[in-house]
C-alpha cells in the first residue's frame, strides 16, 4: 500500500469481526515495533507482552470496566489480539509514555498496511497498572508497567472514506 493510503487508513476500529490475526501478520506489527524510535535508543527498557489468551484480555476488560466505567464493559472491543507496551517505570514517566506511544503508532500504522483494524488503547494500562496480580500476568520484567495497549484484529466494517486535510489541528507558520 502506498504509505499515504495506510495513514489515512489508519483509523480506531471498535468493533472487531470474529478470527484471529495470523502469525506473520503479529510478525509484521513486531517489526513495525521494533523500527519505532525510543528515547536514548534504550530498547531494553521496553518490553511487549502479546495477548492472546481470552481469559487475560477479559480480565483486563473487567478491571478496566470496575475502575473507569466510562469505558464501557468491553474497553478493548473484543479485539482478538492485543499488544501491550511495557516500559520500566523511571521517576520520570515522561519518556515512557512517549516511547510506547511512538511504538503503538508504527504497529497501528503496521496493522492498516495489512488491512487489519487497529485501536490505541490508554484506558486499559492506566487501569491496570494499579492491580500487581493483572501486571503480573503480562509477563514483563520486574519494575515494568504497561503504558499503552493496541487492539488488532479483523474490522467488522468497512473503512471509513477519509480525505486528507491539515486544518484538524492548528498549525502556525513561523
Ligand atoms: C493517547 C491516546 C489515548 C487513547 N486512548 C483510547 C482508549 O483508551 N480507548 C479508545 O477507544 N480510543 C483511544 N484512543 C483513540 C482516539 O480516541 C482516536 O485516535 C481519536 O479519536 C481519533 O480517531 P481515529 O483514530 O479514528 O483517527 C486514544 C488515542 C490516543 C492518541
């Protein structure tokens, strides 16, 4: 896909058509991880969990569910697979969030190349982050939390028809 058609399809999917995400297609999103930028180069200080086991990924939801009820009883829209970034937490938060959101958006942008909807998703890390036995189950090493978590699977629908534009966000000329 020319790479302005994948931005432009990248778009949140919240509703996820039953079936898995195949193996090389995984293998893909983890490249597209593995080619994102990280603060200082520090690769060792993120760790990726993925989820496929339907017990954990409902667990989360029902925690996530319990402390933000906003978040409607399934935050993670029934996606089949999901990514977790996992980053060892410093005083300093800010560089995590930043490197597992510069990940998230290369497997997002991965996972439109492929045709697969995709979801960022904060709701479920702030969440969960709070619950040792749920991080424990992610299998990160000691000292790691979740930051941000990305839903991939088959769209139930079809892709939004979008145009580009550049005034959704303000831009000055300096
Ligand atoms: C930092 C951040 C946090 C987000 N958290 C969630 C979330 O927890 N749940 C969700 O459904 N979407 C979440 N989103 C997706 C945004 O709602 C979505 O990207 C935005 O509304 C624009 O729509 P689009 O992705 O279809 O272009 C998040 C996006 C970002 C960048």
């Amino acid at each position: 896909m020319e790479f302005m058609d994948t931005v432009i399809r990248r778009q949140s999917c919240r509703a996820f058509a039953p079936g898995q995400v195949a193996p090389e297609e995984i293998e893909t999103i983890l490249k597209a991880a593995n080619a994102a930028p990280v603060s200082m180069g520090l690769y060792g200080n993120i760790h990726i969990s993925v989820i496929q086991d339907e017990a954990l990924i409902a667990a989360l939801e029902e925690y996530t569910y319990r402390a933000f009820p906003d978040e409607g009883e399934h935050p993670a829209y029934q996606a089949p697979t999901l990514f977790s970034i996992n980053c060892l937490k410093k005083e300093r938060e800010a560089g995590a969030w930043a490197d597992a959101s510069a990940i998230a958006e290369n497997m997002l942008l991965a996972a439109a190349d492929l045709g697969l909807g995709s979801i960022y998703l904060m709701g479920i890390p702030q969440a969960v982050r709070n619950d040792a036995g749920l991080v424990g189950r992610l299998r990160a090493p000691e000292g790691f939390l979740p930051y941000v978590m990305v839903g991939v699977g088959h769209p139930a629908g079809e892709w939004e028809k979008r145009s580009f534009t550049t005034s959704r966000i303000n831009t000055v000329f300096i």
